[in-house]
C-alpha cells in the first residue's frame, strides 16, 4: 500500500502564544470521517467499498473509511466517495449534500480546507419486499 503524505498542521496556540507540537492525522482517521459523514446524509443507501473491505465485514469488522479515497497535491485535499443512493432521491441533490456535509465535518474537525470533494454514484438500490 502507498504511503498517503498528509501534512500536519499546528493546533491552537496556548495563551502565552507559545506552540505545543504537531498535529498528524493518519489517512484512515480522515477516510472514517468522510464515510461517517456521506452515511449521515439522507438519502445515501451505503458507501462501495472494494473486494478486501466486503470480505472484513463478513467477518463482522465494520469498515468506516470505504468507497472514500484522498490524497493530497499542491492544490490541497481531494476526496472521492463511491456511494450508492436510495431509489426516489434526486442524485444530484444527494451529491450536493454529501460534498457539503463532508467539507464541513472535515473543517469542523481538522481545521483542514479540502480542494475537491468528487461524488461518484456507482449504483441505485431499490426497496426489496
């Protein structure tokens, strides 16, 4: 697996204005709080993850960070979300929803600005009876 390079970014500065150290996050922590964040959004049946994630959550581990991929460039971080929507939702009003609440939980709780949220609509689940 390729080493993701993820700058670290200093947090608050005390009152003395003297600095604390760095702030590192690892990939996977920003991948879970991407998928959390595109699961919360009505509308999203379940984020696509890939041969490896389905085979661990046969095995009952719950996989937070799949269908979501970033990397990070001179421009900044870019994420793309493989999501499957609910039939009846407007795909394009449930894109919309998923890169804004993602760019606002990411800064909320990173502090971190994101380039480019990309959605990718890999399918549409219907209601089975």
């Amino acid at each position: 697996m390729a080493e993701k390079d993820m700058p670290s970014f200093v947090g608050m500065t005390p009152s003395k204005e003297e600095e604390l150290g760095r702030v590192r996050l690892a990939p996977e922590v920003l991948e879970v709080i991407i998928g959390i964040a595109t699961n919360e959004v009505k509308g999203v049946a379940y984020t696509r993850g890939n041969f490896a994630t389905g085979v661990a959550e046969k095995l009952g581990r719950t996989q937070y960070g799949k269908g979501v991929k970033t990397s990070w460039s001179e421009n900044g971080l870019t994420i793309d979300i493989y999501c499957v929507v609910q039939y009846g939702f407007l795909v394009r009003e449930i894109a919309y929803e998923i890169q804004k609440q993602v760019r606002n939980t990411i800064y909320n709780m990173t502090s971190l600005k994101t380039n480019e949220i990309n959605i990718h609509i890999t399918g549409i689940e219907t209601e089975t009876e």
